[in-house]
C-alpha cells in the first residue's frame, strides 16, 4: 500500500511540475492585443509565390481576387465568404484565420470517393490598408476507392499580398 501511495504522490508531483512549466511558459508568450485595426470592406488578393505544390494541376484551385473583412475591433475579424465566414485572429500585427472546408467534391456513383478542400490562411498586417501572408490549401480523400486516386492528400501552399480597395 505505501508502494502505491509514493508512486500516486510521484505522479501527482509530476503532473503538477508539468503543469507549472506549461504555465510559465505560456506566461512568457502571452497573446498580444491586436496592434492593427483592418479597415472594415473589399480587400483585393494577388498570389505572389508559389510556396510548394504536391497537388499537380488537377487539384489546384484558382486564387480569390477580392474578398470582404469585417472587423468590429479587439482582436478578430471576420472574412466574409457567402454561408460561412472564415474568423481570424490577431495577434500584434499577426493573423491566424481558422481552416475551413472550401467544399467536397463527392464522386459517386462513378467511384466512392469524396474530396475535400481545405484552406488555412495567416500572414501580417504591414497597416490598416494593407498587408501579406500565406495560403495553404489542403485536399484529403475520404472513401473506399481513395487508393485508387493519386497524389492525395495532397498540400498548395502560395504567398499573397493583399491591400484595401473600397469600404
């Protein structure tokens, strides 16, 4: 019985140990407040580099050209797209927006296959007005015939800039 108490004690000491060095290690890497506040309208989006591409042609999609932000201030905005928005956070002059589902490409009844689209966006505000990051588009295959499908997943990952054009 002594055996299990020193190694539930030990146990206990371990977690705790571990637990004050995540904390301070998050204590030294606080979220900063949001430095930037992005002007609320229709920023225009240009790709600049491609990154890297195991997708080929086929499963590239086009870039967007414009797209709208609404940014209510603190420390996220909202990039609007139809149904879906996509919130994003910022951090100092940094930005992470959440990965959405850009949509499923079902193919059956050819074949069971249905490809997934995914998207994932961060960068830098350089102002207000304007700014640049990197796009990263992930394809996945889900179904019992994906083996016959090749190159998936699949990642694109482009570099863009974009700047504001109309409020």
């Amino acid at each position: 019985m002594t055996t299990s108490l020193n190694h539930a004690l030990i146990l206990s000491l371990s977690l705790s140990t571990a637990l004050g060095v995540l904390l301070s290690v998050a204590a030294c890497n606080p979220d900063e407040p949001a430095l930037v506040s992005p002007r609320n309208g229709i920023w225009i989006y240009t790709e600049t580099n491609l990154v890297s591409n195991s997708c080929g042609e086929d499963a590239t999609l086009d870039p967007i050209a414009s797209f709208l932000i609404d940014y209510d201030g603190g420390e996220y905005f909202d990039i609007e797209r139809g149904e879906e928005d996509i919130s994003c956070e910022i951090d100092g002059y940094a930005f992470s927006c959440d990965t959405i589902s850009l949509g499923i490409v079902d193919l059956a009844p050819l074949v069971e296959v249905a490809i997934e689209f995914k998207v994932h966006y961060r960068g830098i505000f350089d102002s207000d007005s304007e700014g640049r990051g990197t796009e990263i588009v992930t394809v996945t295959c889900t179904g019992a015939d994906c083996e016959e499908t090749e190159g998936l997943p699949c990642t694109h990952v482009a570099d863009f800039e974009f700047i504001f054009a109309a409020g």
